[in-house]
C-alpha cells in the first residue's frame, strides 16, 4: 500500500512512513490522525531539525481520469498513488439539461423575461465548466500534496497524442520520429479512437496492425483521418484494394468506418483543450515543470514491462523517469462528486417541480455529505454504519452504506471520520 504522510506539529511535512510505523506510533499515543483520505498522522512534538527527502509530483492528465504519482527520484519509490475521477461530463449532461428544461419553459409562455444586452461575453482563457473542473479538481490534489508532503518538482503529460506530429509526419525538428519512440504517438491514438477492436470485424484482444483506409498504392495518404486498427486476418485479406470495393457487400460497416475515421477523438480533444491552461496553474505554484508526451509515457512503461494503469502512466510521465519500484502500492481512488446543487426543489422527468429541497445542509454539527461513522446499540437498527450522510432538521440522519440505504439514524449515535470535501474515497 502507499505509505501514510506525515506532519509534525507545525504541520511541516517529513517523510512518509510504512503504515507499521504509523500504527505504532498512534498506539504510543506519540501522534494522532489528521486526516482520513489521504491518510495523514500528526506528530505531537516538533521536528524542525529533521532532514526530509525531496519528491516528485507526477501527474497524467486524462479526459476522465487523472493519474497521480509521488516519486522519490532517487530511489525510484512510489510514496502515493492516486486515480481522480472527473466529473466533466456528468456536468456537461447537467447544463445541456438545464437549457432544455429552460427552453421548454419559456416556449410556453410562463413568465417574461426582459433580454439581456452583452450577456454572452467571457473572459480571456474562458473554458467550458466541464473542462474547467477538470482543471480545478488537480489544482485541488496538487496544493493538498504539496501540505502534505516536501515536492519539489512537477511532471506533466503536456499532450497525450500529437496532433500535428500525426497530421503531418514529415515534419521536422522531432528527434523522436525516427527513433526509439517512432509510431508510439499513432498507435496509442488509434487504440483509443477505434476502441481497441479491428475497424473491419471488431475482435478484441488480438495483435493488431496499423491499416491505410484508402491504400498508399492507389494514393493514400499517412494522415491519420486514413488509418485504422485491423487485425492480421483482415489486413492480408483487404490487401492493396480500395476500402469501397472490399466491402461493397456491406454498404453500412463501409459507411461507418468511413464516418469513424473523420470523427475526431473527444477525449483527446478534452484534454488537449486544458493542457496549456493546466500548465499554467502547476506553474503558478513556483515549482520547475517537467512535460512530456504520451508516447513517451507509454515508451518508458513499455521499456519497465509495467501493466497499464492510471497512476502506472503518471509514474511514467516524462524524461526524468527512473527505475520504478512500484511493490505493495496501492493507489487511491478519488472520485469529484462535486458540492451538492443549489436547486430549491426536485423536478420530474418533465421538469416540473414535485418536492422541496432544503438549503440547509448543516445540522448538529454535520453536514450532508460528511462520511460519519454510527454506532447504534438499542432499537430495530443495531450495528455499526459506516458511511455518507444527509442531514435533517429533526436530527434523523440517512447514511448511504456500502450495502444500500440506511434511513432514520439519530445524530447523537453519529461519529465523523471525515470532512466533506467534495470528493468520494475508496482502495
């Protein structure tokens, strides 16, 4: 597992320690929890005199996952490893929502509203809030870490696949091309646009071989809009015939492969959308920025014989990567719920409103979302919850398990564990 951060009582960060010493030191009563997730002691005595080991914040960016990864660059030791999941689109679908539902209300001639004059304008570097948040939510780890733990430095996947570099691969000034990461940047793309399956009869699983659509002997190009994903069998049997005549059979798989290939990549498109501003902000903290390609990323894991995973890629990312010792880690996954909605009542699925939604969220001490531990010994409910709560007025609490619903649990049986923060933790 990752090993467990440490503060003293200045809150200065030392180095982490094995999850042993942790336990030891907490049954010594020599330090006491600080924080849940990640998990974090407090010393109880200062120690400023304390020599601490510099660290590496890697971080590989992704349209729906985001991975993290601390390195001792010396040692090659992953300390952390996390997987953040966005929320990016689940707020996409939220303000497409909202418009229709808004639309639709004023097609029916409910209310007036008067027009507004120069109420469309954004500020320079606006980005839509699904992408925003996406920004925001790394923003939120990297100054959480940096509390938590001595980073010195920061490595970034800047671009995961490069786009020009694939548009045109006679360009120059790129060493890599014709070196050992050549063709590293097309394949990973086309894995992902094509959904890891043969464009022409969909098996998994399999070697696969980069395909020319239209074939280079009657005038193809390398463009990346005229490459698929194809599989020994197929490629040998389509051979130097044009796409049009190999499945003039099949009118509709020629017309969606045909549709696909033109049909660029929305999570590369995500994340080559945020890039530079996330580079900004991780340069913002004043800490020297290490980028590098998804090619490289996939190079270095490939050259370690690593398997692929999130936090894996981040530990990856960049030319500074050493020999990874990665035995016993475990990441933790974090997943942006966001805050909770201001809405003042719940709607249909017409939109209409059908029950009252209460803007206080604090009661007793607590607030919905606050992961709580309740220890209920009489009544129908006996046992031990652990889990999300949403607060009532009357003091009845709900608290969402791990087994379902639990419903009508009294406050004063109720323990926090963690603060709400936005985000929901598990290994």
């Amino acid at each position: 597992m990752s090993k467990v951060f440490v503060i003293d009582t200045d809150k200065r960060p030392l180095d982490p320690i094995h999850s042993a010493q942790a336990r030891q030191l907490l049954r010594n009563k020599k330090a006491a929890v600080f924080r849940r997730f990640p998990f974090t002691i407090i010393l109880k005595e200062s120690h400023s005199d304390s020599a601490v080991s510099p660290l590496r914040l890697k971080l590989d960016p992704g349209a729906k996952h985001t991975g993290i990864a601390l390195i001792n660059d010396v040692t090659g030791e992953v300390v952390f490893a996390a997987e953040l999941k966005h929320r990016g689109f689940a707020i996409r679908e939220s303000l497409t929502s909202r418009r229709q539902l808004r639309r639709s209300r004023r097609g029916r001639k409910t209310r007036y509203r008067q027009p507004r004059f120069l109420n469309r304008t954004r500020p320079e570097g606006w980005l839509a809030p699904s992408l925003q948040s996406r920004i925001e939510n790394i923003k939120t780890w990297v100054k959480k870490l940096c509390n938590l733990a001595r980073i010195e430095a920061i490595s970034q996947e800047l671009v995961r696949f490069d786009m020009q570099l694939m548009a045109n691969p006679d360009i120059q000034g790129k060493e890599y091309q014709q070196g050992t990461l050549a063709g590293y940047e097309t394949r990973e793309y086309l894995l992902e646009k094509w959904d890891r399956q043969c464009g022409y009869c969909g098996v998994k699983d399999v070697p696969f071989q980069v395909e020319h659509i239209h074939p280079r002997a009657k005038g193809g190009s390398n463009s990346i809009t005229n490459l698929t994903l194809s599989c020994e069998k197929c490629n040998t049997k389509k051979g130097t015939k044009d796409i049009k005549d190999f499945l003039k059979k099949d009118p509709l798989k020629l017309e969606k492969i045909l549709k696909q290939a033109k049909r660029p990549l929305a999570d590369a498109a995500a994340v080559n959308t945020t890039r530079f501003a996330l580079l900004e902000v991780l340069k913002a903290t004043g800490l020297p920025v290490e980028t590098g390609s998804g090619g490289l990323t996939k190079f270095n894991r490939s050259k370690q014989k690593l398997k692929k995973t999130h936090w894996i890629d981040a530990a990856c990312v960049g030319q500074s990567t050493p020999i990874l010792n990665i035995k016993g880690v475990k990441p933790l996954l974090i997943t942006a719920n966001g805050h909770g909605t201001r809405q003042s009542c719940r709607t249909d699925k017409f939109g209409f409103p059908n029950r009252h939604c209460s803007r206080i969220k604090f009661h007793f001490g607590f607030q919905t979302g606050d992961i709580v531990k309740s220890v209920v010994k009489t009544g129908k409910k006996v046992g031990e919850y652990i889990g999300r709560i949403a607060t009532r007025a009357t003091g009845s609490f709900n608290i969402s398990t791990r087994n379902g619903l639990v419903q009508g649990l009294n406050y004063k049986t109720c323990k926090t564990i963690h603060k709400k923060d936005g985000y929901g933790y598990s290994n």
